[in-house]
C-alpha cells in the first residue's frame, strides 16, 4: 500500500514536476523514494473486453476542465486555471496513480481538455498502449470555454453525426490508446438504445476493434442498462462494458450491474462517493448523522471515509473497476487506502441505513453547483 506522505514531487506554485518518468521512481516514502513496480494493486479482466484492469481506475472528469460539480473542486485548484498549470497538476496526479498501479484511465469528450491532457502524458511517459487500457465517452459536446463560471458547461447529442465526429476527434487525440469508446449518459428518454444508426456503427467500431461501452445516470439506470444487455446487432451484443453511478447512497442500478455482470458484461462504477458527499467535505447539517456514522465505521477500520466508501463498492462481487474522481494527490492516496479497507458483515449492516431514495439521490445531484 502506499503510503499517505507518498507524493511526486510537484510544484503548484510553478506547475513543474521533478520527477515525472513512470520508468523511474515517481513516489516517496518520506525522502525515500519507491520504485513503481513496488506498488501493488489488485487487476482483474473488465468482462468479455479481455482488457487487464486495476480495480481501482482513475477518472479525469475534475482533471480535465476547471468547472465541475464536485463539492469542493473550486478550492482544489485554488484558482490556478492556466491551461499549462491544469495539464500539470493532471499529470502530476496521473504519475501518483500509475506508480501506484492504475492501469484503467477514464475520459470523455466533454471533460475539457482530458483526452488531450491524458494522451500527452501517455506519450511523453512513453506507456506501452498493451499495458494500460484507456476509456472515453461521446454523446456530450465541452461548451464551457474553459469557465468554471459558464451558463452552459456541456451539451448532449447522441446523434450518428455526433457520434461520427467525436470518433474522429478521440481518435485522433488518444491514437492507438483508445480502447473503450462509451455512450455518454445514455437514458431511456435520449433514444440512443433504440436508434438503429447509432447502435450499426457502434457495431462497426466494435467489428474494426475499439471495445463498446455505455454510462447510464438518473434514477432510471437499472432500466437503461437492461435495455442496453438487449441490443443486439447481427446476432452479436453490442455493449462489452456499461459504467454506472453506484454508491451507498444510491444503490439501486445493483441488481442489473449483477445481471450485466453475469452476462460478461465489464463493470465499471463512477461517482462512488456521491460527487464528494461521502467525503469530510459534506458538511450539509441534514447529512450530519450519517456523516457520523461513517466518520465511526471508517475510525472502527482505520481508514478515511472516502475510502470505506469506495472499499463498499469494491466489496460488490460484480464490480470489475471503481473510478477515484481525485483531484489531487492527496485525495488520491486517501483514495486509494480502499482495497486494503477489510468489508465486513458488521459494515455492511451498518450502511444499509445510508440509502436514499433513487429520486432524492439524483434531484440533490442536480442542485450541485458547477464551481
Ligand atoms: N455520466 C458519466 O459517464 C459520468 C458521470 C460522472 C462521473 N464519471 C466518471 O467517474 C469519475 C468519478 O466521478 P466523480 O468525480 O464525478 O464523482 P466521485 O468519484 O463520487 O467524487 C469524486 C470527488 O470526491 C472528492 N474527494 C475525493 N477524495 C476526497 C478526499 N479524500 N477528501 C475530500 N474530498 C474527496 C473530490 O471532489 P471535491 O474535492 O471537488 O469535493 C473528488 O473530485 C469521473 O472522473 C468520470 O471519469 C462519469
């Protein structure tokens, strides 16, 4: 496991890293500094895709852009938002993760300059395409003109013209790294799980290569991954991998993430910690009994509660990959303390009382700000 006073060793005020070579060594114990290949982290195979993936995977939708919707991703970047500064601290935090043995990175078109930030890194680290494996999305154009602040962040369309151009654009950012090209957010409502156009050239990436995937969000998830198990075209099933928001607060896409599972569907979760409210920046007075309850069961195991959190979802026998959405090095590290974290009966009882309901999860979900 790494250890929490492990960091590469970057400079925020000047944005510049000392150490950035994942060939050599990139983390520090205290002044010592560990090779990369004593970090150790669990893999499994991400379903009928075949990829070899860390169980933990690293998102980069709070790396990639300064405006998110997590609680506190203001005062993570501390108002440093110059594109060089940004694609640093990305880098910097994309080092920390692969010396600790990330091999699943997650991207998408509208997560600013993400795919751009990550395929820099990739190429300037020199990171074999064969020994990392790389998902995106299409479906959401980036409209935010690099704002925290802008009226409209990003803009939906899961058209075949869409989907067309934004092949072309991830491709020709991420080359031959990219090797999961995921529906972004698709729903029952958006039609793109019965549009016959989208679904024949998804199968025609699919034929020349690229692994399929889909994210589902809203209270409906359960429902949109079923219908996406039922695609199928020329006798083939389209979609080798489907991501969803899964956490203790709202559970309920379980039993189709099993069902998919079951079928060698790969498993990926997002938003494992509730956009931040599972973590000790949720101060909201409503929350604050449960706030307690985790701060006691994550005491009780000695550990964080972002990182009881995330042990919870890796606790799910179907999951293959939970994402960190860290911003920093710090979060990350306190991140990726989970597959350590020992999930027992006692814990699992103990949670059971977190969960809201489907529709309360996603209506506070909504009201997040971007900042
Ligand atoms: N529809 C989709 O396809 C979709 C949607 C959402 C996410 N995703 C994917 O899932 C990944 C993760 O999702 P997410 O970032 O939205 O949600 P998340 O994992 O639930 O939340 C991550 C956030 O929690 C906070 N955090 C993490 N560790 C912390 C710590 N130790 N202490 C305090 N705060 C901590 C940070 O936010 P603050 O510091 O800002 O509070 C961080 O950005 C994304 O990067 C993306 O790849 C996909």
């Amino acid at each position: 496991m790494i250890d929490s006073k492990c960091s590469p060793r970057y400079d925020a005020d000047t944005g510049t890293l000392t150490n950035p070579s994942p060939g050599t060594a990139v983390l520090f114990r205290g002044d010592t500094p560990i090779a990369l290949e004593d970090a150790h982290m669990d893999t499994t195979t991400l379903g009928r895709t075949g990829f070899v993936v860390s169980r933990v995977g690293l998102g980069l939708a709070a790396l990639g852009r300064p405006g998110y919707i997590n609680l506190g991703h203001s005062a993570d970047l501390r108002g440093e938002h110059a594109v060089p500064v940004m694609e640093a601290r990305a880098h910097a935090v994309l080092d920390a993760a692969w010396g600790a043995g990330v091999r699943y990175f997650d991207a998408a078109r509208s997560y600013g300059r993400a795919e751009e930030f990550l395929a820099h890194w990739l190429d300037a680290r020199g990171i074999d395409p064969a020994s990392v494996t790389v998902g995106s999305k299409w479906g959401y154009t980036y409209t935010a003109d690099w704002r925290a602040d802008a009226a409209t962040h990003e803009v939906k369309e899961h058209s075949l013209a869409n989907l067309r151009r934004q092949t072309h654009e991830s491709r020709t950012l991420l080359g031959t790294h990219l090797d999961l090209y995921q529906i972004h957010s698709a729903t029952l409502e958006s039609g793109v799980l019965a549009d016959r156009e989208v679904l024949e050239e998804l199968a025609r990436l699919r034929a020349a290569g690229l692994r399929i995937g889909l994210s589902v969000s809203g209270p409906r998830q359960g429902e949109a991954i079923r219908r996406a198990l039922d695609v199928i075209v020329e006798g083939e099933r389209v979609f080798d991998c489907v991501q969803a928001t899964w956490n203790l607060l709202e559970p309920s896409a379980g039993p189709a993430l099993e069902q998919a599972h079951t079928l060698g569907v790969g498993v990926i979760v997002k938003e494992a910690l509730a956009n931040g409210r599972l973590t000790g920046r949720n101060d909201d007075p409503a929350f604050a009994a449960r706030r307690r309850l985790l701060e006691e069961l994550a005491a009780r195991s000695g550990t964080t509660t972002d990182a009881l959190a995330l042990a919870g979802v890796l606790a799910r026998p179907w999951v293959d990959v939970v994402l960190s959405g860290a911003a920093t090095i710090d979060q990350l590290h306190s991140n990726l303390a989970a597959p350590a974290v020992r999930w027992d009966e006692r814990i699992e009882e103990a949670v059971g009382s977190l969960a809201e309901t489907p529709e309360d999860y996603w209506s506070i979900r909504a009201r997040l700000p971007w900042n």
